[in-house]
C-alpha cells in the first residue's frame, strides 16, 4: 500500500471498499518495475468481482 494513498480519505466520506487483486507470479519482477509480469488469467476474478458488486448495489437500490 502506498503511503501518498488517498483512498483512506475518501473512504471516510463515502461508503467504500479496498480490493487488492494480485497479478504476479512468484518469482516474478516486483510492480514498477519495467520487467514486472502480469498474470492475465487473474482479470477474470477483479471483473467477476466488480459485476458482483455492481449487480448487489443494483438488486439492494431496487428494493428502495
């Protein structure tokens, strides 16, 4: 987590959630660094994970 991350702020205003989604692979070059690997395969889930969220916010504001 970075320490100039604003997110901590905002999340103080607005209902908010923090995912961090991992796309390395062991062994692999850190983030930031110009021979950093991202795994691809793993963007299933962080959408699969913003559908999800997006349709239970839809399903909670249709019962309003």
């Amino acid at each position: 987590m970075s320490g100039s991350e604003d997110f901590s702020y905002i999340s103080q205003e607005v209902p908010s959630a923090f995912v961090v989604l991992g796309t390395g692979k062991e062994g692999a070059a850190p983030v930031h660094n110009p021979r950093m690997f991202q795994n691809e395969d793993i963007f299933k889930y962080g959408a699969a994970l913003h559908a999800n969220v997006a349709m239970g916010w839809l399903h909670s504001q249709s019962k309003n």
